[in-house]
C-alpha cells in the first residue's frame, strides 16, 4: 500500500511533468565522489566539505565498491572520541551499501529511500572482478528537480 508521501510525489510529477518512468542512466550524470578504506576521517571530511556532498563511495584500489561514508558516520565518530580524525574509513563506513542498476527507474529509487529509510543509492554496474560505483541518486536529487520545476514556474 503507497502512503501519502509516495501518492504526494506520484502526484507531482504526474503535473509537472517529471517521469518517474525514466531509468537512472536517463537522468542521472554519471561520477562518484570516492575515497579509499584506508582514508583518514580527517580527510574525508575535507573531501566531503570542498565538494559539498554528504556522502563518499569507499572503493577499492581498482575501484570496486567497498561501502559508503556520510555525515552522519563522521558526526557518530566525532561524538565517540577524541581521536576520531586519524581513523581511517573503514572504521566507521557502511559497508552494507543499498545499490541499483542503472537500469533501475526513479520510482524504484524512489520507493527504496522511502521504504530502508535511507538518504541514497549508489548505481553500479558489475564487472568479472567487482561491482563498479558510476552514481550516486539522493534524495536530495529528487528534491532538486521538484523545486526546479516549481520555482521556474
């Protein structure tokens, strides 16, 4: 069963023209914003602030997906000790990371953040050797493109 704010959003969109329909790869530019396991918090955080973005794709050296690391991990870090700069990544990352294809439509995002409770999805694509990040989706993308539409109103 659809609650309010899934009907609220198939509502807007419907209105003002923004398909749900499309896949990822129609609308999304692809790039992640990455760092290494062995990256200090320190350094993740001035990543994170200088792009200003609230998450980083942990990858391996051949660029596999690892996990993820957000702000709120920094801020639990921060919170746990004093010496939270000098850990590295892997420390406090997710690694249990919430992916899709780039196949996958906005509706189907949309429901995923909705129903884990989660700000973000990272698009892959699996190669013989791992899984490859080639996007994040947020949803704060979502709200970008629902303010776009109705402040050029």
């Amino acid at each position: 069963m659809r609650n309010w704010v899934q009907w609220l959003c198939d509502d807007f969109f419907r209105k003002w023209g923004f398909s749900m329909q499309r896949t990822v790869l129609e609308a999304k530019r692809l790039g992640v914003y990455s760092c290494h396991p062995e990256t200090t918090l320190q350094d993740a955080t001035c990543r994170m602030v200088a792009r200003d973005v609230s998450a980083l794709v942990v990858v391996d050296p051949h660029g596999y997906l690892r996990g993820i690391i957000s702000r709120t991990d920094l801020l639990r870090a921060y919170k746990s000790g004093s010496d939270w700069m000098a850990q590295p990544v892997s420390a406090v990352m997710s690694a249990d990371v919430v992916t899709v294809s780039p196949e996958a439509t906005l509706d189907m995002v949309a429901d995923l953040l909705l129903q884990d409770h989660i700000h973000r999805v990272v698009v892959v694509e699996r190669e013989a050797g791992g899984i490859v990040p080639i996007a994040v989706i947020s949803d704060s993308d979502f709200v970008y493109h629902m303010s776009k539409e109705t402040c050029e109103m």
